[in-house]
C-alpha cells in the first residue's frame, strides 16, 4: 500500500512540476524537486486531513456519549430534586442535569437563610416543567442558566425581591433593583444587621479545614 503511494505521489508531483516549469525550462522537473515537495505533499496532507478526522469524530462520539453534553441555548425540562436554593437537578430527554442559577448566589445550607431559600424554590418548582436558558458551564460542570417558572418569572428575580439571595455581577439591573428594594424593606436576610456574603462563608469554611 505504501509502495503505490509514494508511486501515485510520484508521478502526479512530475505532472505538476512539468506544468510548472514548462514555460521556463520546458524540460521534467528535477528528480531532486520531485523528491523534496512530492515527499513533504504525500506525507503531510494525509496526517492533516487524519487529525480533522479525529477532531470530527472525537466530537461527535461526545455528543452521544456523554449525557447533556450538548444543549440547545432554551429548552424545557421538569425539575426532580432542589439542592440549595441556587442549584437544581432536571430531567430534559431522558437525561439528568445540574442547573446553577445564573446571577444568584443564595445563603448556604448551613447559614441563616440557607434552608428558607431552598424550600421556597422547591414550592415554586419541585416536580414542575420550567424553561431553562443557557449560559453555558461553570467550572464544576454545570449548567449556568436563568430559570423561568409557569407564571413567566425567573427564580432569580424571585429570591433576590424575597431577600433570599444576593445578587452577582450582572447586565441585568432589573436584579439590582430587586436587591436593593429587599434590603430596604429588611427582607428576608436583610433583617440582619450585618449578612455574610456566602462566598465570604465558604472561603472561611476553606481556611477552617487548612
């Protein structure tokens, strides 16, 4: 096989070095030119268009290999658990997904408020279809998306005037605003006096365990 390989690439890199110097030397092209791009040519085309080939194929083995690899930007799906209040898990075709909240970081578990974000978000979504909008992956993974119940609300938008989440950098004034209301109506976690941030609570809990 590699016999008539180098014989194909042979003879078709003397048709094109004839061609080439046809006009200038009307003679066959060297056996030296023939040797140095007939051999770069034979061997350097087919390794590229066999790496292209793998990319392609190495993608689409992870589209149906790996669950929720690919979605689409909105899509519907039914929730089944609540973890925390910013983070869910859903059902969509059959398959399993985190979903991360986008622009929300509510209390942990373990802090004031915690419990209170969760079960306000299992009594608004627990065992209902939602519509998910992507924003891609967090670095654990997830799926970081808004999250929009039957009435047309974002979960977001929801904790954030309940005063069950604080808000994080966004485009989205209508989360700003939404904020600062609860904090001056001293809603939920506002009541305090002085709230930690929870990611001032889990990069404390960090040090705790160094």
């Amino acid at each position: 096989m590699i016999g008539m390989q180098e014989k194909f690439c042979h003879r078709f890199w003397i048709g094109i070095g004839a061609k080439r110097h046809h006009r200038s030397l009307h003679s066959r092209p060297t056996a030296k030119w023939v040797q140095e791009v007939g051999a770069t040519a034979c061997y350097t085309w087919p390794m590229r268009i066999s790496e292209t080939l793998s990319k392609r194929v190495a993608l689409w083995l992870l589209a149906i290999m790996v669950p929720g690899a690919v979605y689409a930007a909105e899509f519907r799906a039914d929730v089944f658990r609540v973890i925390d209040g910013d983070t869910l898990e859903i059902r969509h075709h059959g398959r399993s997904e985190r979903v991360r909240i986008e622009g929300i970081d509510c209390p942990e578990l373990t802090q004031p408020y915690g419990k209170q974000a969760k079960r306000a978000v299992m009594a608004l979504v627990i065992g209902s279809s939602v519509t998910i909008k992507t924003h891609g992956r967090g670095r654990d993974g997830s799926l970081r998306a808004d999250v929009i119940i039957a009435n047309g609300r974002q979960l977001s938008q929801i904790l954030l005037e309940e005063g069950l989440a604080w808000r994080v950098a966004t485009v989205d004034s209508s989360g700003r605003d939404l904020e600062e209301g609860a904090r001056y109506a001293k809603r939920g976690l506002w009541a305090d006096a002085n709230p930690t941030p929870p990611w001032k609570f889990r990069a404390a809990q960090v040090r705790k365990r160094r």
